[in-house]
C-alpha cells in the first residue's frame, strides 16, 4: 500500500497557457485517480485471491480446482456484504458518506455484477462442463474494457456533454485550477454549476430549480470546480461561484471555510464566513482567500469551501433596476438550489522551488550522515532489534527497556519482520521496486497458504469449496475490509471504500479467472483435449451471490435519500439496520453454498 501511495502521488510540471494568452508551469498529477483505484488499488488488495487462482491451476497439471474460483466468489461476497456493512456502521452518530460520483459507481457496480453473470454464463449457458480459449481471453480483455468505462465515466466523456479539461491560472500566476467544461461568453460555464445528483436532487437535499412550470428561476449555485490547487506562496485564491439554470430575483449564498489538515486562524489560511449576494440577473461572484505562506517545510495540506441552502431575498427597487426587470422580479419564481459542487476542496501546494531546494540539502545531509547506509539496510536493523521503533533510538530518552513480553513477540515475529525487510523501500525505482516485489512475496504466500487450506479442509472434514468460502475467502479479504474501513473513516465521500470492493470484485473475476482459465484452455488445446470446469457448486455460488448483489446494491441506492443522507453512516438506526441486513445476507450466502455443497439443496 505504501508503494502504490508513492506512485499515484507522482506528478510533473507541464507548460500550460492562461486565459491571458501567457505560458505557465503548473504541477499535475501523472495518475487518474479512477484508474489506480481499478488498477493498482484492486491489484494490490485483490492480489491473494487473484494469485491463489494461478497458482492452483498452475500447480494442479493445468487441471480446474475448486479452490481458487470459490475463493473468488466467497471473497467477492465477503466484500459486498461484510466489508459494506461494516463501513456502514464504523461513520459515526449523525454523519453520513455519499458516493461524489455516482457515474464511476454504477459502472464498476454493473462491471461487478457482469463479472459473476458471465463467470456463470461460462459454465453453464455456452459450452457446460468445458472452458474455451476465447470465453477465457475475453474474460481477461475485460478488465481493460472496465477501467476504460470508468474513466470514461470520470471524466464525463460520453455523459450528456464532452467535457474538456482545461486550466487556469490565478492573476498572481501561484494559483493552478483545474476546470471543466467551456466558457460561455457571459461568464457562465455549460452547466458546471448547474449539475445535480443521479437521483435528480441536489447534494443539498433540495430539488434542483430548472425553469419551467411558467415560472422563472432563481438558479442553481455551484463552484466553478470541486477542487483547486494553490501554492503556499499565492498569497490570495481567487474563486468563482457561479449562477445557472435561472437568475431571476436577488438570491443570498452563506459560504464558509472549514479546516482540512490545512488549519485556519492565520495559520495557513485566513478563516472567511459570510453571505454572497447574488443581485437579479447576476450570474457570478468571486471569493478571496488569503494563504499564509509559514516558509517551512511541509506536505500538501487542505482545506474546504463550503456554501449553505441560497435563499430568496425579497424584491426592492435598487439603483438602475429598469421597470421591466421589477416587473419580472415580482413573478412568482422558482426556488434556488445547490448544485453538484457545492464544496471546493483547496489543496496548499509547498512551493516548487523551495521543495526542491530542501530535497537537495536533505539529500546531501542524508549521505553525509549515513555514511553509505542505505534505507534498506535500515530495514534489516530495525528488523533484528527488540522494541516498537526500532528500540534505542535517540529520539526517545524516555523510552523504556523491552519486557519479557516484547521479547517473546520479538522471537515469534521475526521471520516475518525479516521477510518484509526483503522488500525494497519505496523510493526504489519512484515505488516500482516496492510494488512488485510485495506481489511476488504475496504469491508465495499464496501458494503456501492454498496448500494449509486444502490440508486444514481434509482434516476436519471439509469440502474444498466450503474451506474456500467461508475460511480462505475470509482471510484473503482482509486487505480490502482495511483498506475500505480507513477510507470510510478518513475521506469526506464513500466513493474510495465502496468503490474499491466494487472495483475489487469486478478485477478478481477479470484477472484472477481470466490468467487463470486462458493459461489452462491453451494448454490443454496444445494437447488435443478440453480444459473441463464442472459448474456444480461454482456455478450455484454464483447465481446467488448475484441474486444478494442486486439486493446489496438496491439498499445502497436507497439510502441516497435525503432522510439518510448517503450510502454510508447516517442516524443510527438506519446503519445499524443495514449493516445487520447486510451481514444476514452474507450468513445466507454462507449456509445455502455449504448446503449445497453437501447435497443438502440442490444445485445445477
């Protein structure tokens, strides 16, 4: 996770031309977030399922086992069902997370449902009994067509409009914004401001104002973006609340600022609070927001924009106002609304200039004290020695001796503190090192743990399918239910914990049956035979975790309702009905797949 965290934070400086016709640098990030959540996220915590896959098929002779794709499948429902709930349930009293955007959910949630139809399709429906080379190739090529769809979907491209990504930089020339959509003359943009949710509500909880019904409208009340990025020595951010769909009558906007890890009080910003006026016919004002440049060394911090519910202000004759424009402020108008950016996420960069002249002297200082010692030396040390933090570091006088207890942990864990120490540090290759070496140590893993779970299965007398779905599936999702449970926790939206179990179970169909079954079915072609897949209990498991996925989804859907708030958290009785609904659904997908198994109901 370390490693994937370093190479999705990766950026560079490209050469972009402002409104005004100047060429400035402006630092973008290498990565789509959509696609290292589908790709690198999905890889990294799906990978013992993906790997134990292969290597059975390929340790097994090339022959299908049960092991691997009930793993896949109860792995799968264990995501769907446990891990949801549980982030359901973890927000807390009062709070909710609600998907940002609903487009990249839909489509990595269809992705994971299709995953197990076709898997089913597969065994049962085009040629039962017998895998072919091209039901496994395209399996696999449909891990490519997933994340396509879903950045397609990120960025807009085929939704409504063509979006184009274009950016701006600030007058000071420190501030870098990303924007979307083009600019209509007025100074209106084409209806950035005036998007609303899937469901047709705002993320406010209000109806979006449209003009019709006769009645002219207020409008709908947006950001210009949902996310800025400026430098710590801008000095001022300068952003854009837009007007759309409507600007009849005088609306009042309340806006505030609220502390991300970027904290206020003059600290790193200046706290603002207040109400924007929008006068009749006024489709844009600008918010300032000083940024206190601390000239020290630190990571990327941010903050948030957040507006509240516009309101109506009555109509008065103002200065100018023709007797047209009074006359058309007096009509019945409809109410205004929020729009889908109503919070802006502002990122504070460090100075380019200034990091890069610190990383130069920590890089000299760095080899002048170590003296030759690298950090992956550093590791074995810290490996080898006895204490939280590698024991007698200077940094804590006060720390106290190792206990007996500290010990015997220290002798039961070393080998595993020594195999990890095996892995190169993150700075290794921008990361790469990292990454590919931890797949390589989790497939052994793998192999050793697919070999424990068969022999654990033969000796109290279990059925490998079973082991498979309630045992190993169970043990091979713990990196997701971790990941998952902290991005519930930490992040502002439920798209990162909800998406990445999506992602996960759509990538481990894809990969973890698509390598394995093609390698099989081209083997086997090789020798004149059919590779054969007995669909039985596999193709029973999968009908019914897609029946209960169907369910799981349409309770997530449900719980977008204003009342609730957003698919996770919420009051605490809707999410700890949920949550208990969602974890009943995975006992029924244990018991009726172990029932099966043992010819208790039947299959197909």
């Amino acid at each position: 996770m370390a490693s994937i965290e370093v190479i999705t934070s990766q950026e560079r400086r490209v050469w972009l031309r402002g409104p005004d016709g100047q060429k400035r640098k402006a630092t973008v990030r290498v990565w789509n977030e959509t696609v290292s959540n589908l790709t690198l996220m999905a890889l990294g915590s799906s990978a013992p399922e993906i790997l134990l896959s292969v290597v059975e098929i390929c340790g097994h002779g090339f022959r299908a086992g049960e092991l691997g794709p009930n793993t896949i499948v109860g792995s799968a429902a264990f995501n769907m069902f446990v891990i949801i709930g549980l982030c359901v349930y973890v927000i807390p009293d009062g709070q909710s997370r609600r998907i940002k955007h609903p487009r990249v959910f839909f489509v990595t949630a269809t992705w994971s449902v299709f995953a197990y139809a076709w898997l089913y399709l597969i065994l049962a429906y085009f040629s039962p009994g017998v895998v072919e080379i091209w039901e496994g190739l395209l399996t696999l090529l449909f891990f490519p067509l997933c994340v396509a769809f879903a950045y397609v979907a990120d960025r807009r491209l085929l939704f409504c409009k063509f979006v184009r990504k274009r950016y701006r930089a600030g007058g000071r020339g420190g501030v870098i914004v990303e924007t979307e959509g083009e600019a209509s003359p007025d100074g209106d943009r084409d209806s950035a401001a005036a998007d609303v949710g899937e469901d047709g509500r705002t993320p406010g909880g209000g109806a979006a104002a449209a003009p019709g019904g006769g009645r002219p409208a207020a409008g709908v009340f947006a950001f210009e973006e949902d996310a800025v990025t400026v430098a710590e020595n801008a000095g001022v951010l300068e952003v854009r609340v837009l007007r759309a769909d409507g600007a009849r009558g005088a609306v009042a906007v309340p806006y505030k600022t609220v502390e991300g890890s970027a904290k206020g009080g003059g600290r790193d910003f200046q706290d603002i609070r207040g109400v924007l006026e929008f006068h009749h016919n006024e489709t844009c004002k600008v918010l300032r927001v000083n940024i206190i440049d601390d000239e020290e060394y630190e990571k990327n911090k941010d903050f948030w924009l957040e507006m509240g519910e516009p309101r109506l202000l009555e109509a008065s004759g103002g200065k100018g106002e023709e007797p047209a424009e009074m006359a058309e402020m007096a009509e019945p108008t409809a109410p205004p609304a929020l729009g889908q950016h109503a919070t802006l996420r502002v990122v504070i960069q460090e100075s380019y200039e200034f990091k890069s002249a610190v990383d130069k002297v920590l890089k000299k200082t760095r080899l002048a004290v170590l003296s030759g010692t690298t950090p992956w030396r550093e590791q074995f040390r810290e490996a080898v020695t006895v204490g939280a933090g590698g024991g007698g570091d200077d940094e804590d006088d006060d720390e106290k001796p190792p206990s007996a207890a500290d010990y015997l942990l220290h002798f039961l864990t070393v080998f595993w503190k020594l195999l990890f120490a095996l892995v190169p540090p993150t700075d290794y290759w921008k990361g790469w090192a990292c990454f590919w070496v931890s797949i390589g140590v989790i497939g052994v893993l793998t192999a050793l743990i697919g070999d424990l779970a068969s022999h654990f299965g033969c000796t109290v007398g279990l059925k490998d399918s079973v082991t498979a779905v309630v045992f190993v599936a169970l043990g091979t999702s713990v990196p997701d239910t971790f990941a998952s449970k902290m991005a519930a926790c930490q992040d502002r939206y439920a798209d990162a914990s909800v998406g990445n179990v999506t992602g996960s179970n759509a990538v481990n169909v894809f990969l973890g049956i698509g390598v394995a079954w093609s390698l099989a079915a081209v083997y086997h072609r090789s020798q004149d035979r059919p590779f054969r897949v007995e669909p039985g209990t596999l193709a029973f498991s999968v009908t019914l975790f897609t029946v209960l996925a169907f369910v799981c989804i349409a309770v997530l859907v449900y719980r977008r309702r204003p009342e609730i708030g957003g698919e996770l958290g919420g009051p605490p009785r809707a999410k700890a009905a949920t949550a208990a609904f969602f974890f009943s659904l995975w006992l029924i997908y244990v018991v009726l797949s172990s029932l099966e198994a043992y010819c208790h109901i039947q299959g197909f």
